[in-house]
C-alpha cells in the first residue's frame, strides 16, 4: 500500500515542509517521510488493520509535524550552512529505508547537488 496520494499523510507532509525554511530539501523530505509511512502502513496492514486505520496508526506514530518540521528546520539549515557533502551522505542514508523510492530519491539527489 503506498501512503503516495493520501489527503491526511499530504496534509501532514505539507504542514512539515511548511516549517522547512530550505525550500531546495522539501522533495527530499517528502521522499523521506512517504518511504516512513508506507513501512509503518505495511505493518500495521501485516498485523490486520483496515487501511484507514493502519494511516491513522502511521500518522500517530510519526508523532508532531511541528516538533518534526522544526527539527528538520533546524537539522537543514546547519547542515546546508556547514557542508554541503554532510547533507549529501544523509540523503543517500535515506534512500536505503525503502527500495521503492531509492531510485526516486538518487534522482533528485543528482538534481539537488548540480
């Protein structure tokens, strides 16, 4: 089941990357928190739950997407400011939580760093 396409699990990824001052990392945040949703998903789908309430599980688990956003804010900007390579090997790190979108991630990694 992919959370790609879900009013809630957007609304919550919009409101995240709203706090993200570094407009050039929302993709790489939004590929990031999708590949978490959809491995929390599969589990809670694994277990039985409806998909309803396997995206309201997700969704909780995740936890704030304030406190989320405004960590990533704060985790962007030093990254970014003190080296760009930091960033990069973060970027790659994340592509490994989920096969299905490392290969969407690689993509605007190659974007981002040109």
């Amino acid at each position: 089941m992919s959370a790609i396409g879900n009013k809630k699990i957007d609304n919550y990824i919009d409101d995240v990357c709203s706090r993200v001052k570094n407009k050039k990392v929302h993709k790489l945040i939004k590929v990031e928190l999708l590949c978490h949703f959809d491995d929390i998903i599969e589990d809670c789908l694994d277990k039985g739950m409806s998909k309803d309430d396997a995206i309201k599980q997700a969704i909780l688990q995740m936890g704030s997407s304030e406190v989320i956003g405004d960590d990533l804010n704060k985790l962007w900007f030093v990254t970014f400011s003190n080296n760009r390579y930091i960033s990069f090997l973060w970027n790659v790190h994340i592509g490994f939580c989920s096969k299905k979108f490392s290969y969407e991630l690689f993509g605007i990694l190659s974007k981002s760093f040109r």
